[in-house]
C-alpha cells in the first residue's frame, strides 16, 4: 500500500512538473513578435517598412477591327469584326513607406498594458489587458494605424507619442 501510495504520489508530481514546463504560455512579452521586420540605424533606433502592393486589374476590351459594311439603303453586307484584347490596369501603385517605430526592446510588459488600455480606449482593443504582445494587440495597433494612413502591425512613433507612451522629442516640441 505505501508502495502505491508513493507511485501515485510520483506520477501526480510527474504531471504537475510536465504541466508547469510545456503548453503553458508564461506571463511574459514575447521578445521576437515582429524582430525580423524591424531595422536599425546607426544611432540605434528602430524603423518599420510598410509595403502596400499594388491593385492591378485585368481589362478586357473588344476593339474593332474592320467596321460593318452598309449599304445606302441601310443594309448590312458584312458584319463589323472585333477583337478581344485583355491588358492589365494599375488601379494603385505599389508603395512602401519606412517609419521610425517603438523598438523591440523597450516593449516590456508595463509598456503593452498600457498600450493595451490607449487601444481600447480608442475602441480598437478588446482583449485582455495582460501586458502580451499578442496577435489581437497586434491586430489592434494595425487597425488603429490603417485609419491613421499606414498598414503596419509595428507600432509607429508618430502612434507611442499620440498614446503619451513615449516622450515627445525636442524636434516636435519646436514645430
């Protein structure tokens, strides 16, 4: 009996420990959310790159060829004769705009709650404010910054600032 109590009690360990180290998302900020999209300059700062591609629609058209032949009474002797010609139209051009943005580092999980609850406020965000860089904040910021002109997940200075997150650099406070 003390046998099997002490296996049970093993095994019950055993699943307590696997649960704390696998599948459990700890209460931390990813550190590399969008790393892989960010460039750095010399002085250090951060900068995101939006490309918006452009539209481009396929026109087909019939041109005519050899117009119909009529008569002085008004009879058609031979029917004009089209073409089909299909081309591609550049309704929008491709665009790509880079743009200083919050850099990975200075993401902490203080920081994402608070952008978190800026988000919200602007009706944005729905989720939970917990501090994590995850796919919904990051929806959030896209869709916040779509409105602001710009399709970016990153999220852009010009943004932090608005959000009173970051401070507001010397240059703006001149202009």
């Amino acid at each position: 009996m003390a046998r099997r109590t002490s296996i049970l009690t093993a095994f019950i360990g055993g699943l307590t420990l696997s649960a704390c180290s696998g599948g459990l998302v700890p209460a931390s900020n990813p550190p590399s959310f969008n790393a892989e999209a960010i460039e750095y300059d010399v002085a250090g700062n951060c900068y995101g790159r939006d490309v918006t591609p452009a539209v481009i629609e396929t026109v087909t058209e019939h041109v005519m060829v050899q117009p119909a032949m009529v008569t002085s009474d008004g009879t058609v002797t031979s029917q004009a004769v089209f073409r089909t010609v299909t081309r591609q139209a550049i309704l929008r051009e491709r665009r790509e705009v880079v743009f200083e943005t919050v850099c990975p580092q200075a993401l902490t999980q203080d920081f994402v709650a608070s952008l978190q609850r800026a988000l919200r406020t602007r009706g944005t965000y729905s989720g939970l404010i917990n501090g994590i860089m995850d796919d919904a904040t990051q929806k959030a910021i896209q869709t916040y910054q779509r409105q602001e002109g710009y399709d970016s997940s990153l999220l852009d200075i010009r943004t932090a600032r608005d959000f009173g997150l970051v401070a507001i650099s010397a240059e703006d406070l001149q202009n």
